[in-house]
C-alpha cells in the first residue's frame, strides 16, 4: 500500500476565528485545491526559454491559468525534515497520506483531474502552445526544490454562464479592489497630493496611474479569481469569476503527527484515527542521524 500513497502536510494553525481548517478538512474527508497565487515560489509558471518566470504582466496565458486551474500538491515522503518544517508549521502539523487510486478518482473531477510528478530543472522549458495550454507549465519547477519529491493534481473548472461576467461587473469589482488595495492607495495619497510646485506633474500622474489600473487582468477579491484574458480564435476578451479554492472529497488513508504538534491536536488526531480505523504514527528523530522515523501509536 506504502507504493502507493502520496502525502500533504498541514500546518494545524488556526485562524483568527480559532477554526482549524486542516482539522475541519480531515474530519470532513475533503481537499482544498488552490489558486497558483498561493504557491511559495515566485519563478513557476515561466512559459518561455526566454521569459522572466515572475513577469505575468502580459500574459494572457498566464491569467488563463489562474481563471481554470486549481492545485492539490503532494509529496512521495514524509519524512522530509524541510516539508515538516515549512509546510509542517515548524513540525507543529501532522502530514496526511492519500491512496492514489481514490487521487485519480475524486468524483467531483474525475474527468477533469491530471495527477502528475513535477520536473525539477535548472532551464525553464520550451513548451508548445498544445502543452502550455493543457498546463504543462505547472509540472515545471527549479531544481533547488527537488527534495520535495511533489506530485501535483490539478483541475480544471468549467466556463460557462455561471462562471462569465460581464466586462462592467468585471470593472467593477476591479475598482473595488483597487480601494482596498495599500499600493495603489498610497499611490494616489503620494502622488495625486503632490505641494504645488510640482503641481504641473499631476495630470501626467493621474493618467500613468488610471494607465496601470487599465491594466490590470487579474486579481483577487471576496474568495474569487477575477481575470480577463483575449481568446485566441475570435481575439474577444473573456471576463471570469471563479473562487479562489475548491473542495473535493478525498479520504486519508494514513496520519503523521509531527514532533511538536500541540496536544490537543494530537488528541483530535488520534480520536480522528480511531474512530475511523486508520493507521497513526509519531515522528521521531533516529538515533545518531539528521533523519526522521515513524512509530506507530496503538489506539487504545
């Protein structure tokens, strides 16, 4: 069974409401698939030899993967120190390990799920536009993350009616994250109230900015993905509403919990195993090594 399962790490933190939602999620046998702006590294989704892999700042492609996609990575260990203690929280987390079979078969995307192994490089790779566009770019990282050993599972959301906006609602809620956004505020209080010898400027100023926030295709606002991008075939520019993350039904099979998981999360976890006739195990340190052993806890 071990060949065949592929593992998470949660950091068990609560938010500001007390919820822990990685708790909540194992309880409720569900996954959250994410938005690529919440992934950690700032060089992904370069899809061009010869592109800057953090400039999205023209790439409609780019803003087409963060209107459809949704990712759930995973990893072949877990037993790696730097995973438990960055996606671990510290080691105060416990890491989750999934069947592949039941991976491949969520049944709320069963037909729109690629699970694949991540490409570590030192060369962004020359993709063609048949690749970029099934999301090839997103298996792609440096290789100074190969110890992650990571898997990812993607899907891909529907556009349909529910899904398109019209371009006024699209600006609208453009507008409205502009005001809720710190840069563009302090922009405007830093340049649009400028002492009168510099008054001349401000018209240029005003017109750069409402340049900049023309600009702008995507954001993200009230849990949702907002992008416009330019259809290929017709050249029309398509606006999108999508959220941000997606739940899916997904049963761990396994538990870890790490070295310095509280213990009331070790009790829930362990309340959790039992109850559902799961395996649980602890993370220790080996002996005379920098490398981590499991011990299984008897569930009394």
């Amino acid at each position: 069974m071990g060949d065949q399962l592929y593992y998470h790490y949660y950091s068990a933190v609560q938010n500001e409401k007390g919820d822990n939602y990685s708790l909540k999620n194992l309880k409720a046998g569900r996954v959250s698939f994410a938005h690529i702006s919440c992934f950690n590294d700032p060089c992904e989704i370069a899809l061009l030899p010869d592109e800057i892999p953090f400039d999205t700042t023209n790439s409609d492609m780019k803003y087409k993967y963060e209107l459809y996609i949704r990712v759930f990575c995973f990893s072949k260990t877990f037993q790696n120190p730097l995973m438990w203690g960055h996606y671990g929280n510290s080691h105060k987390g416990f890491c989750v390990g999934y069947d592949l079979n039941d991976i491949l078969n969520i049944p709320e995307y069963k037909e729109k799920l690629r699970f694949k192994e991540i490409t570590y490089t030192d060369i962004i790779p020359s993709l063609s536009n048949e690749e970029i566009d099934r999301g090839e770019a997103l298996y792609y990282k440096s290789s100074d993350w190969e110890k992650e050993n990571e898997f990812r599972a993607t899907i891909y959301l529907s556009f349909n009616k529910d899904t398109h906006i019209s371009e006024a609602e699209f600006k609208q809620a453009r507008e409205e994250w502009l005001k809720s956004n710190p840069f563009f505020e302090k922009v405007v209080d830093s340049h649009l109230r400028l002492p009168s010898p510099l008054s001349s400027n401000v018209k240029e100023i005003r017109s750069r900015i409402q340049t900049i926030r023309k600009d702008i295709k995507g954001f993200e606002i009230k849990n949702h993905a907002y992008c416009a991008f330019t259809e290929k075939a017709s050249g029309e520019t398509v606006y999108g509403k999508f959220p941000m993350r997606v739940d899916c039904s997904l049963k761990a099979k396994v538990i870890y919990i790490g070295l310095n998981t509280s213990d009331e999360v070790r009790k829930e976890l362990k309340e959790y195993a039992k109850s559902n006739g799961l395996d649980i195990y602890e993370m220790g340190i080996e002996r005379g090594k920098y490398s981590f052993i499991s011990k299984k806890i008897a569930l009394l």
